[in-house]
C-alpha cells in the first residue's frame, strides 16, 4: 500500500476510535454507571493485542506519513481548510497527551486502574485545566478526522449534497452531545467526591499510587511532551534545511500558456511550483491525485517525462485523458517544460464532478442539429406570458427527450428552438444516424405535442430541422454559470443554415448528403438540392425531407446511392 493509502486507512482506524470515545462521553446522559457499562466493553477491544496492535499501529503510521507530508511539500501555500486540519492535527498530541499517559500509559507501568470515575474526578475534582484539555483534544481530533473524510468523499458520485448536509449534522451533534454528556456525568461526580465512604472505595478500586509513583508518572508525561516538541522544531529545521539546499539545485522553467514563464528549483511537483509562484492552479482535492481538476496538457517539453505511476495512471484512465494530459500533483519537471492548465483556478468540486475528456477542448467529427418552431412568435403574441412559457417548456421537453434517447445532447435553447449535437462520445458514423433517427422522432412527439394541446392552439406547432456533419471544436466554455458544452466552427453555421432552407424549400427536415451518407440512409434522388449557404464558397448538397420517418426507413445497405463511411470520412476530414 502505498504511503497515502496508508495515511488514509490509519486515520480511518484512529477515526473509528475517537468516534466509539466519543459515544462512551454520550452515555453520560443517562448515567456515569453507563458509561463505565460501555468502557468495559471497548477496552475488551483496544486493550486486546489485536487491538492494540491496530490503535498504536495506526497512530504511529498516521503519525509518521502525515510528518512526512509536511516535509516534504515545497509549498506551504494551502487552503484554509487544510491549514485547519493541519494545526488540529499537531495540537492534538499536546491536548491529549496527559489523558492517554494519564490512562493507558498509567495502567499499563503504574497499575492504576483506569475508569471513567477517575477521569471525572480528575477533570472536575482535580485538576480543571487538564480535564479540559483532555476535552479539547477530543473535539479537535474529531474535527481533524471530519475534515480527512470529506477531503476523501467529496469527489465520490454518492456524495450528494443530501449526504452532504446530513454528515454536517452528525459531525456537529456527535461531539456536542458527547460533551453535554461528559458535563453531565461532571455535575453527577463532585457531590460524590465529597462522600467519604465512597471515597475510600474509589481509592480503593484505582489502586491510587504513592508520590514517588505519581512524580514518576508526571515526569515521563513531561519528558514525553519536551520529545513531542523536539520532533516539531525538527521538522521545521528540516524543512529550512531542505529549502536552503534547494536553492542549489538545478532550475527548471515552466512556461504557462495563458499565465506567466516561471523559473523554479527541480524537485517540487508542477502544482506546488505554480503554488510557489503565485500561479492561479485548480486542484480541489488540495494535491492528493483524487480529482484531476490540476491536470495539464504538456504542449512542450524538453527531456523525456517520467510516466504516470499507478494512482495517478488511475485518475487519468477515469477521465479518458489523452498521452499529453498529466496530473500537475504528481507531475515533477525536470527541465524546460510549457504547459497548458485545463481547467479554470476556481474549478468547484460539482464543476470537477462534471468534466469529461472534451471539457478543455478537442476537435471531432460529429452532427450538429438545428430545430426551430414555425411562425411561433405570431403564435405567443396572441398568448398570456404564462401560456407563452408553458408551450415553450413542453416542447423543449418533447424536443429534448427525442433528441436525448437517440444519444444527442441538447447543448442550448434558443427561445422556440435549439442547437443539438450528436456523436460526441460514440463514433461520426453513429452520431449521425442518431441525428437522423432524432429528427423522426421529434416530428413524432410533435404531432404528440399538436394532439394534446389540440384545444388550446389556434393551429398546429410546426417545425424545421437542420442537420449537418462536420469537424468541429467541442469544448466547455462560456463564463460563470453559463459555461457549459458547445461546439464552434463552419458546421455549426451550416447546420443552422440548412434549418433556416427548410422555409425556402417548404419542407420539415434539410439534411446534408454528407449526413444521409455518414448514417446509412439512401433519401430519393428527387430530393436532392443544391443550395448556397453564406460564407462557404461551394454549394452544399442536402436533401429536402417532408417525413423524416421515410427517411429512416429506407436503409442504405440495400441502397446503389449508399456510401461506404470510409469514404465520406475523407469528404468531412478537416
């Protein structure tokens, strides 16, 4: 397992831990006798070898990788919630220290029977300020283990924004209700403390050590928190340490697309690099290779790069990336290199959920679809605004679950119409029958749509359709909420040209031959036209469709006007 699974699964166990702590502090609701009840039961647990070997073995694996984590980024530039994690993550041993040494440690060297009446008196009879502590470091290891396991389920497809809302729930009233309970077993133990006869017996049960015992035992718990701080101040000389030697090192200069050239020391990753110099860079997962919200195309490079290792291999196949594509958390530069960030710097977690394999750009052969409602503004100005908008919905409804089903995607509305794309993750042959079988099926939910609402229109809702096949350049782009999928370049105009023919040439559906070709149907001859469009020099040859269903089911394969795709590949090659 490699260290970050290892970081991952230690603080699970170490997470599971502090959550069955955490109940035990609950049971203080109903009584302290209930919550002796539970201790014994955990501790039948954790005080087993296995257990032990499971609780200390993840305490000092978590301990460790975590420690090394911090050492070994370049960049301690990170988001507020990381550095959040990160002062609870090294405030906890100091919190906590005196509760474990004072408990386990103790029983274990000393003999004191631990229970949880002797936490109570230390806490509200005793010693205030380390009872309290003790509470404080509960809560912040409950925190840091909560803000580790968002961290590792936020990108997951079940993490919902109703999951989401009910793990903050749970995740505020665990520890209140934890403590409300330890409070309540608090006010519940100080009159006893004042009962001699009960006194005499808890001394008895805990087997209470004498002085030099206790000063003993107060002196390891003080040298143990003098080498808590030792490794701290060595960590941070480590890390000066590190720096200085970096700056010795050979130079390595990345070259941002859209951003700035930056000259840096080679060793850190290209994230942290960017990080270092102040160069916007998404990555939702703060550097860990879960997201791949940070990944780059690598347009120049001048030494052969190291290939992907298994997790970040992993990523990469998930979201269909290309040769070129690397993550920039584990991509680490050793020379000139220019490359292109992907995605934009303020990149959410949603956005990253959203993104596919064209989200940043490539180019591809697909059908581009136009379709248009006919006279409907005459239409809407005899209408209330609300009647206006019920139409519109119901067609862009109708409209949208025909193109949908035969694998299109919507990628706008246009007021009484839309721009649809086909092809887009299956191949230009397929794409373009679907456009095809699309169009039949739109004018079938048509003539649906024209009988249902039969009463309430004037006359029937009548429709053109455009289709074209062609390179285009597919992409996520806009800006805000407005960004989304759309294709750019000539077969977009065409296609929305050959939509707006269907007026001229008086029927539903004008079609490319390129198209009819691409998709295996074989129109009549008598339906060939050839027609100017703006902005290309050559006529385009289509096909004036009134019944898109005809055209469906004349098959090509029988066809002598039939194509191969190989063939009409060449024709709409760019």
């Amino acid at each position: 397992m490699e260290q970050r699974g290892v970081r991952l699964w230690s603080g699970m166990v170490l997470f599971v831990y502090v959550t069955s702590h955490l109940f035990n502090h609950m049971l203080g609701l109903w009584s302290i006798a209930a919550m002796e009840g539970w201790l014994s039961i955990v501790q039948q647990i954790w005080r087993s070898w296995p257990g032990s070997v499971a609780i200390y073995g993840s305490l000092i694996a978590h301990t460790g990788t975590s420690l090394w984590t911090v050492y070994a980024r370049r960049s301690m530039r990170m988001k507020p919630s990381e550095w959040l994690q990160l002062a609870l993550g090294l405030a906890i041993p100091f919190l906590l220290l005196t509760h474990v040494m004072g408990t386990r440690y103790a029983h274990e060297f000393y003999g004191i029977r631990d229970s949880y009446s002797y936490v109570l008196m230390s806490t509200f009879v005793f010693d205030y300020v380390a009872g309290w502590m003790d509470a404080a470091g509960l809560v912040a290891a409950w925190l840091h283990g909560c803000i580790g396991l968002y961290f590792w389920v936020r990108l997951k497809p079940w993490f919902t924004r109703k999951v989401a809302d009910v793990g903050l729930v749970l995740a505020t009233l665990w520890p209140l209700l934890a403590l409300g309970g330890f409070l309540s077993a608090g006010r519940a133990i100080i009159p006893l403390s004042q009962d001699g006869e009960y006194m005499g017996e808890y001394y008895e049960r805990l087997r209470w050590p004498d002085d030099e015992m206790l000063a003993s035992l107060f002196g390891d718990i003080s040298n143990t928190r003098w080498v808590l701080g030792a490794v701290i101040i060595s960590l941070v000389i480590a890390r000066i340490a590190r720096t200085i030697a970096d700056r010795r090192r050979e130079r390595v200069r990345i070259g941002y697309v859209d951003g700035p050239d930056v000259v840096e020391t080679r060793g850190p990753n290209l994230l942290e690099i960017s990080r270092m110099a102040g160069v916007p860079h998404a990555s939702v997962c703060g550097g860990r290779g879960r997201c791949s919200t940070c990944r780059v195309r690598v347009v120049e490079n001048d030494m052969p790069l190291p290939p992907p290792d298994e997790n970040e291999a992993r990523v990469l196949s998930r979201i269909r990336a290309e040769s070129d594509v690397r993550l920039a958390c584990q991509l680490r530069p050793q020379g000139k290199m220019r490359v292109l960030r992907l995605l934009p710097s303020d990149t959410s977690i949603r956005a990253a959920a959203r993104q596919e394999s064209w989200s940043s750009g490539r180019e591809q052969t697909v059908t581009v679809m136009f379709a248009d409602l006919r006279n409907f503004t005459a239409t809407a100005e005899k209408r209330l605004p609300f009647d206006v908008v019920y139409l519109i919905n119901q067609f862009s409804r109708a409209m949208g679950e025909a193109v949908e089903a035969e694998g299109g995607r919507i990628d706008k509305f246009l007021g009484d119409g839309f721009m649809a794309i086909f092809g887009i993750e299956t191949t230009a042959a397929k794409g373009a029958r679907g456009s095809v079988d699309a169009a039949a099926a739109m004018m079938a939910a048509l003539k649906d749509l024209n009988d249902r609402l039969a009463s309430d229109l004037d006359q029937p809702l009548r429709m053109g359709i455009g289709l074209h096949t062609g390179s285009v350049i597919l992409g996520d782009m806009g800006y805000g909420s407005s960004r989304g999928l759309t294709a750019i370049g000539d077969v977009v105009n065409t296609a929305s040209r050959l939509e707006a023919a269907t007026k001229t040439e008086g029927c539903v559906l004008c079609v490319s031959a390129v198209t009819t070709k691409l998709a295996g149907v074989a129109p009549s001859p008598a339906t060939r036209r050839e027609i100017q469009v703006r902005g290309r020099d050559e006529p385009v040859i289509i096909h004036a469709i009134d019944d898109p269903a005809v055209l469906v089911a004349n098959s090509a394969e029988s066809s002598p006007n039939f194509t191969q795709s190989a063939e009409v590949q060449e024709e709409i090659a760019p």
